[in-house]
C-alpha cells in the first residue's frame, strides 16, 4: 500500500477518510481515543499546507438524515483534540460543501457530514462516490476501523482518486502484520468471550497461524463442554460441541496447543459481588456457572506466555464488568505488562479488550492496541478488508 512518504500535499484538497465514530452518551462523548489516534495524520496533512476534508460516517442512521447522529459535536472535539479552530459542513455533497472548499487556506481542516446520511454510502455506489470525490485531489484513509465495509467513501471512492493510507491505517497495518503476519515465534493468542459462534472463523484462522492459543470467557465451556465436563448452569453452546471437537483436531494437527481453563471462580448468581467458589473445571456444581477462569489456569497461562515472543489478545477470560470476575484478566493483563516490558510484541483489539485493558491500565504497555472492533475481527479471520485492498490495488 502507498504511505504518505514523499507525497506532495501543499496547496491540494485532500479527502480524508478517518473513523469518527465514537463512542456518545446523553449527547457527550466518552471516549476520545479515536479522534486523538487520527490527529498525526492531520497535523502532518495540514502542517505541509494541505487543505484537509474529512469524510466519515457515524453510527448506523440507515441513509437518512438523523440529527442525533450528526458529526457536528464529534467535529467540535476534534477542534479541541487538535487545539484548533476546524471548519463544518453539515453535508457531505453539493454547493455548500463547494462553497466551504473554495473558501478554505492552506492548511485548513474542514469535516463534513454524516457520508451514512445518503443511502449510498452503504451500497458503495459509484454516483455518491463521484459526487464526493469532486471536493477533492487526492484520498487518504486513516480509517482501518471501518475497512472492513466495502462503502463509497472507503473502498469506492479509492478508485477515482490518487489513493493513500494515512499514518494510524499505516500503524495498523504494520502492528497487525508484525501480529500475524509475519511474527516473531513463538506466537500466541488468547482469545475470550462469551460465544464460539462468532469467533468461529478467527478460531479456525488462527490455529493454522499460531503456536499456543488461550481459550477464555464462556468460549472456553463450549470446548470443555464437547470434551464431557460438567459445567452446571454455565453459558455455553451444545449445538457446537462437534465444532469445537474439530477445532481441537485441526488445530493438533497444525502443532498448534491449546491451552482451556483447568479451574473456575463460580457462582449461583451473575451479580456484582456474590458469595464465589473456586471448582476444578471438569466439575462446575449444578447450580452454579462459571464467571472468570481460576487461580491455577491463570498461573498456566501466564507461565505459557512467558516463552512467547509474539501474543496477540482478542477478548477478556471472564465477565470482567462484574467484580470480583475481572480477576484474572487483570492478572494476566499485568503480566502481559511485564512480559512486554521484556522485549515480546503484544497486540490486542476488539471492543471488549480495549475496555479491559484500560481498565487493567495497561493500553500505553502494550505494543499495539488496535483502535477497531469490526475490522481488528475480520483481519484476524484471515480476512482481506475492502478498504485496504483497495490500497494495494
Ligand atoms: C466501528 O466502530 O467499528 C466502525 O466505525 C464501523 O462501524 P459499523 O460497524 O457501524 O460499520
């Protein structure tokens, strides 16, 4: 894919696709991450005296016009990230949005509106794309998050324009390839949550990829479930007992090891603070569920860790919004910490992780934590994302 190494940007429109979609609450946003993670790419685009459009959708307003999904208050926070006066269109097409361009200085920054306002967004149509792509000389797409979506203004548009990945797709991009791509052995991941069915695909990519995979959270019954373990009232799936079997199989036959759960912290009830138990993993009582893996198979992990060079993280190994059932996870968190600290590469994505290791308070310890939920997934699955082939095309 081609960087924004050497490209010369002074005085030219420039289209930049970044991901805005923050997390907003009764109005207020929650979490800035995102806006600050794409900041460099502005600073750099705007301090070479680019004139910087950018482009982005926001939340799922099915094509129409939903004012409480505008991005004009995510437009304000950028301004306050950047430390900056930015500009705002309250469309993404037509005259006004000519208007503000023609009126912009080298170096301004101008964000336009929700691109998921117009139906063809989704739908990748060439005609939206054209209409966009006008406002601009060149495109730039610093949104890895959403490259997963084959959309006009992330894969369409690509194709009419001068295209380039922006710097935090590029730190994506080499993060997850120093991850899977091509990693430093021996490589593991650790993946968690509540169900093997939406995991199923990144499961099956990732025994042919990696030499040890952790199996936590209510996944991880499923598998012990299919092996004749008693795991009471537990969250699991019967329907893929013979899945996760086969799973097992293939993933022997790649020399890949797979690491389940020998103990649990259970409980009769999923409540804040319950009367708790540890029980061996094979013998959870009948009455009781398994919350957060024990003691001993964190010990087990954090001592298979150890030898890793490379470890990639996908999802917390227990309920870890609930206390005391974050135990483990913040355990092994902390020892990620450290072992990182020791020279291993570690990367971790997903929506729930992130949660968690900000809450462990060890996201600046990683090597990478991805910024994408969706994408970080699929990319894991082995999948190629539309936004990002589309660059290498
Ligand atoms: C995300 O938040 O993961 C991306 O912005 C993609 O959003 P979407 O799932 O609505 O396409």
């Amino acid at each position: 894919y081609r960087t924004l190494d050497g490209v010369a940007v002074a005085g030219k429109r420039v289209l930049l696709r970044a991901d805005l979609n923050v997390p907003l609450r009764d109005g207020r946003i929650t979490d800035l991450t995102r806006l600050e993670r794409l900041s460099p790419t502005i600073v750099e685009l705007s301090g070479k005296g680019a004139k910087v459009i950018v482009l982005s959708h926001f939340d799922r307003p099915q094509g129409k016009r939903v004012e409480s999904m505008s991005l004009r208050p995510v437009a304000a926070a950028l301004g306050e990230v950047l430390g900056r006066a930015i500009g705002f269109v309250d469309d993404c097409v037509g005259e006004p949005v000519a208007r503000a361009v023609a009126a912009m200085r080298n170096g301004d920054v101008l964000v336009l509106e929700n691109t998921r306002f117009y139906a063809g967004e989704e739908a990748n149509d060439v005609a939206l794309a054209t209409l966009i792509a006008t406002h601009g000389e060149m495109f730039v797409n610093d949104a890895f998050s959403a490259a997963h979506r084959a959309h006009a203004t992330t894969e369409g548009i690509a194709r009419l324009l001068p295209a380039y990945a922006g710097r935090l797709m590029q730190a994506e991009l080499d993060a997850l390839n120093a991850a899977l791509g091509t990693p430093a052995r021996p490589v593991g991941a650790i993946v968690g949550g509540s169900k093997v069915s939406t995991k199923l695909d990144l499961l099956t990519n990732l025994i042919t990829k990696v030499d040890l995979l952790v199996i936590g959270g209510a996944m991880a019954n499923t598998f012990l479930a299919a092996q004749g373990a008693e795991l009471g009232k537990s969250l699991q799936e019967p329907a893929l007992h013979q899945t996760a079997r086969d799973i097992m199989a293939a993933a022997a036959a790649h020399d890949c090891q797979i690491l389940l759960p020998v103990d649990f912290v259970v409980s009769e009830t999923f409540a804040a603070n319950p009367a708790t138990q540890v029980v061996p993993a094979q013998a959870v009582p009948a009455n009781a569920m398994a919350l957060d893996v024990g003691p001993a198979t964190t010990d087990a992990i954090i001592q298979a860790i150890k030898r890793l060079k490379t470890l990639i993280w996908n999802g917390p190994l227990g309920a870890f919004e609930t206390p005391p059932f974050e135990a483990a996870t913040m355990r092994l968190a902390a020892a990620v910490a450290a072992a990182t600290d020791s020279g291993m590469i570690s990367v971790g994505g997903g929506g729930d992780t992130v949660a968690a290791l900000k809450q462990a308070g060890i996201i600046e310890r990683m090597t990478y934590v991805s910024s994408a939920g969706g994408a970080f997934l699929e990319w894991m699955e082995g999948k190629a994302l539309p936004g990002v082939a589309v660059l290498t095309a």
